[in-house]
C-alpha cells in the first residue's frame, strides 16, 4: 500500500507542475507552437539527469527512486523516461537498440495516433 501511496503523491506532484510549466509556457511564448509540451519535456528530462546522477553519487532507497521517478517524473512528462532509457541501452553499447526504441517510438507513435483518429472518423461517420 506505501509504494501505491508514493506514486499517487508523486503522480500529483508531477501533475500539478506539468500543468503550472506547461501553462506558464504558452502564455509567455504564445500559442502558435506547442512550447508547453516542449518545454515540460525537455526541463523534465534535464531534472531526470540532474536526479539520476544525485542517486548515483548516494545511497537512495527504492521508494524514493518509485516516488520521484515514477511518480513525479512519470506524470510530469514520460520523455524523460524515454530519454533517460535510451541514454542507458546507449551507456550499455547497445545502439541499435537504442535507435529501433527512438525510431518506433517516435515513427510508430506517431502513425498509431493517426491510425486511432482515422478509425473513429471511419467507423463513427
């Protein structure tokens, strides 16, 4: 039930400062681009590193890596965690995993949300 209670929290916590960097963003930079989302995911990925080499240095225990990674990071932008995997199949050698992830990830993603739309305007039309 605590590791539950853990990423409940950090989900929030992540949530909630997702939304404030992500609405700040578009208000300063306007609305032509989607620089929320960008900027959430590339501020999310720098904090992920900054975490990731602190917790290296030092001894951290299980449910705080749960709490902060998973649920602060996991709901404030998963890119970080996309990123952050990749850097480690690269830090393993393993390149052409790590571009079959970035590729399909992306690539493939991105045709399954056209594939979703279509299918609902094909089948609700």
């Amino acid at each position: 039930m605590s590791k539950i209670l853990l990423l409940v929290t950090g989900g929030a916590i992540g949530t909630l400062l997702r939304y404030i960097v992500s609405t700040v963003s578009q208000k300063t930079f306007g609305y032509n681009f989607p620089w929320g989302t960008m900027i959430v995911n590339l501020s999310g990925c720098f904090l992920i590193g900054i975490a990731w080499a602190l917790i290296e240095q030092h001894h951290t225990s299980f449910y705080f890596k749960l709490f902060l990674f998973t649920g602060i990071f996991g709901s404030y932008t998963t890119f970080s965690a996309f990123a952050i995997e990749n850097v480690n199949l690269m830090r393993g050698e393993q390149i052409g995993l790590t571009l079959v992830n970035i590729f399909t990830t992306n690539i493939l993603g991105l045709a399954l949300v056209f594939a979703g739309f279509y299918a609902v305007k094909l089948f609700t039309a």
